[in-house]
C-alpha cells in the first residue's frame, strides 16, 4: 500500500482548501454561534458533494474520520461553511 504524508489546511471562510487531486483523511470542525453546515465538495463550489455535515450552535468541536485511504478528490477539495464562526480543519493527503 503506498503511503502519503497528511497535510491539513484550515479554513474560516468558504474556500478550497487544496487545487489538486488528493484524498480528503478527515475533517475537525468547530461550530460557531449559529446552527449550519460543512460541505465538502471536489470541483470547487458547484462540484460534486463528498461529505455534508450540520453542525449545532453549541461550539463543541467534532471530527469527522474518513476511514482506509480516504475520499479521492480528482479536482480540488472545496469547503463551504455556513453559520457564523464555523471553521473547519481539513486533513488530506
């Protein structure tokens, strides 16, 4: 099995996280002060949806662990955030 480093990208705002192909490893998100959501998406905004997640507006972190070799992303990894102050760590490799 060929192995890869794992890199993580942090975001804040709607944004991609890595323009290449990789494999998305797994996500840590913190909620904000607003019920939303994390979208995880290859191809940039309008691409396809990989991993969609509400999150509750209590601030009480949670991961998201992508088991095996992960999720392959062909284009990109593009994360969406909404509800106010969600970020989202994003590991991929």
């Amino acid at each position: 099995m060929m192995q890869t480093d794992v890199k993580a990208g942090y975001v804040s705002t709607t944004s991609t996280v890595y323009a290449a192909r990789t494999r998305l490893k797994g996500l840590f998100i913190t909620p904000g002060t607003a019920t939303g959501s994390v979208v995880v998406r290859d191809g940039g905004a309008s691409g396809t949806v990989l991993i969609s997640t509400a999150t509750a507006q209590d601030g009480t972190p949670f991961s998201v662990i992508i088991p095996g070799e992960g999720v392959l992303c062909a284009t990109d990894i593009h994360v969406t955030l909404t509800g106010t102050g969600t970020t989202a760590v994003v590991f991929y490799g």
